[in-house]
C-alpha cells in the first residue's frame, strides 16, 4: 500500500518551502522504501529552491541522509528491511563506458528510482538529486543504500551521503593532496571543512582556509586548518602564495563554485597543481582565461562530482574512522532541527550561522 507521510516541498522558484502530505509508492523492482532518520541542510538544497539546478518543479528537498530500510521491491538482495544505511545519490550502474572502463565513480549512468512519488493531488515530484529525504520515508534505488556500522548516529552519519563526502573527496580523491602537502580551500561551509579534515586526515602540512566571514575561519581550524586568509581583507591569490614559499599550493579547492572563487583557485596553485571545482556553479556563469595561462601553469584543473567517491568503497570506511575519533563529524552538526524549519535553516546557512543544520525525524 502506498504511504502518506510528510515532506519538504519546494513548489516554486524561490518560494519558500512547505511540509506536504507526500505519497511514497511501495518499492519495485530494484527499489527501496527508507524511514529517514536525520537529513542535513546542504547548499544544493537552497540551489534547487533557487531554480539554479533546474526547473522540474515541485521538488522534494532533501539528499543528506541516514535512515533504516523498511521494505525492498523484487530482486533487491544486497539491502534489507532493517539494515542501517546511508543514501548516496550517485548508485553506479556497472554497464556504462565509466564503470566498464574501471572507473565507477565517473558513472554516466547513475540509478534513482523508476516510480515517482507524489503530491496526494497526484502531481509528480521530483526528488532532490534522487533522494528527496526531508521526509519520514523516501522511495530510491536500492544502489542508493550503503549499509554503515549502525552504532554511527544518523545525524553524524548522513553528512556522508553529499557534503562532507563530496567535500573530503574533492581535496583527496580528485585532488589527490597526499602526506607533506599543502592545500587551500576557498569557502569554508560543510563543503570546505570536509575537504579541510580529509587533507588533514590524509597528511598534508600546509592547510589553508578561505573565507569572508571570521567565524567560518575559526570553525576552520578545528577541522585541521594551519592557516585562515579572510577574503574580504586580504588579496586571496597573494596571501595563499605567501603562505606556500611564493609559490602556491599543490591542490586548491573551489568550494564555492563562482567565477571569481574558481578564477583565484586557478590562479594560486603552484605550477603542475591541481584546482578542484566542488561548489556547483549556475548555468549563467562563465569563466574565460587566455589559453596560454592554461598552458603556462600546468597541472590539472578538474571538477569534483560527489568527491568521486564509491559509496560502497568510502562510506564504511569514513565511518570507521568517525567511531575511531579521527573524523569529527559531530562538529559539522551545528543545530538539530524539526521537518518545518528547513526554511529558517536556508536562511540561517545564508546568514552563516551554521554548517550544518540537520533534520531529526
Ligand atoms: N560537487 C558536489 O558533488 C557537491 C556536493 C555538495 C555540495 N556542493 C556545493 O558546494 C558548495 C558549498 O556547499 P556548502 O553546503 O558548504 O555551502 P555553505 O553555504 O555552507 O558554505 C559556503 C561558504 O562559502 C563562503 N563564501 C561564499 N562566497 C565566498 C567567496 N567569494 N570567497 C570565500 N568564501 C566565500 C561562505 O561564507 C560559506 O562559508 C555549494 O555550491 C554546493 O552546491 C557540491
Ligand atoms: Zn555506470
Ligand atoms: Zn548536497
């Protein structure tokens, strides 16, 4: 039997948010029915509202989440009622070019669900990057599941499942920072200090963060950072070059995701270095350089989808290192908070009161 639960809805371009009545299909083939249990408030949340994704309104927010499986369709063997999972939003395929070329994180052709939940009016939703988890239960490929040691509490855990994941992974699978590295990260939101605590975790030595606003910077520092620049007052290019020997860092990461921010991420990387685009740009926005820089500087300038992560792979992995005491997960959980106040969430995260706030259900 179908489900009516409540959900998150962005109905219109920057309108604010609502909780509906929510129709949740029961699982077919291939699928799986989540109860969520806690779903972070992630900048591509407010992107969606924004229209800055795209325009397949109404959309059922949410993406960042942990929860328990509650019912899985026809053929579903690798997740069960009962298992403790994290969703992840890119479930590789297998079949495509990219996973038949060896490199699955790449997948081209990721699952969602095949059936659509609803309004009770009937009018289709589209669920945030396939997931749609600011709600008590959500309907998504059963590939979106990763099942995690279940003694991780869920408001820690689903941080996992995009930012601190996509954040962690830019700085260590796309930009590769490795032990005796130095790394500078522009935007320190969950984004930024997730790429600050994997370069930490992963050794590099010199840690910049970047940001306009102070407290961001001061949060910065307990997730690893050496060293703050505030944008507002200091030339970001020049004062990353001064804290690298005048010379640039190995990785810098674009954890904004504007021209300008990623024009500075090129610019101060060292010769040969890597520039990683994580913050997600709109479709407006462009970025011109002469070639010959291109050229000129070398190295790699690359984006970042997801971290090029593999659930299956990262997911346990960064869980254990949390119930170790080596990835402080818990100090990107600035607020718990009900299913309606997703909205003065949005607005707290522009305020930049928050890294994240988290729906507790
Ligand atoms: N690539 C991916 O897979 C992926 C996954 C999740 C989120 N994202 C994107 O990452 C970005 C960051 O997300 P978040 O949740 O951390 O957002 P957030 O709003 O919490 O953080 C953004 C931070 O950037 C700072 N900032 C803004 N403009 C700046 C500038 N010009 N210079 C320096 N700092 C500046 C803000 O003060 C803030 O601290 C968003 O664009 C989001 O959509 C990408
Ligand atoms: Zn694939
Ligand atoms: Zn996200």
């Amino acid at each position: 039997m179908p489900q009516k639960v409540r959900g998150v809805v962005a109905h219109k371009k920057g309108e604010p948010v609502s909780v509906e009545t929510i129709i949740v299909p029961d699982p077919g083939p291939g699928e799986a029915v989540v109860e969520v249990q806690a779903c972070g408030v992630c900048h591509t949340d407010l992107h969606y509202r924004e229209g800055g994704i795209n325009d397949e309104f109404p959309f059922l927010l949410g993406h960042e989440a942990a929860g328990i499986v509650e019912a899985v369709g026809e053929g579903v063997t690798d997740v069960g009622p009962g298992d403790y999972v994290i969703l992840n939003w890119r479930a590789v395929c297998g079949q495509c070019r990219a996973c038949k070329k060896g490199k699955p994180w790449y997948c081209f052709n990721t699952h969602n669900a095949a059936q659509k939940m609803t309004l009770e009016d009937g009018t289709e939703l589209t669920p945030a990057l396939g997931i749609g988890a600011f709600a008590e239960k959500t309907l998504v490929h059963s590939g979106q599941c990763t099942k995690v040691n279940p003694a991780a509490r869920p408001q820690a855990a689903g941080l996992l499942g995009c930012g601190v994941m996509a954040g962690l992974g830019a700085a260590v699978n796309t930009g590769q920072v490795g032990r005796g590295d130095s790394i500078a990260v522009i935007g320190c939101g969950g984004v930024g200090d997730a790429a600050i605590a994997g370069a930490t975790l992963a050794g590099a030595t010199t840690i910049i963060a970047v940001d306009m606003d102070p407290k961001k910077l001061e949060w910065a520092k307990e997730f690893g950072a050496t060293h703050t620049i505030n944008a507002r007052e200091a030339d970001v290019v020049e004062g990353i070059r001064e804290l690298t020997g005048g010379h640039g860092a190995d990785v810098v990461v674009d954890a904004v995701g504007r021209p300008e921010t990623f024009r500075q991420a090129f610019d101060a990387r060292d010769l040969a270095g890597t520039a990683v685009l994580v913050g997600v740009p709109t479709p407006d926005m462009t970025f011109e350089v002469p070639l010959i820089e291109i050229f000129g500087h070398g190295g790699a300038t690359k984006s970042s989808w997801y971290g090029d992560c593999l659930p299956s792979r990262d997911f346990p992995a960064l869980i254990n290192l949390y119930l170790q005491g080596r990835l402080p997960l818990d100090k990107f959980v600035s607020e718990e908070i009900a299913l309606d106040a997703v909205e003065e969430a949005f607005h707290r995260m522009e305020r930049g009161e928050v890294l994240r706030s988290v729906v507790v259900l």
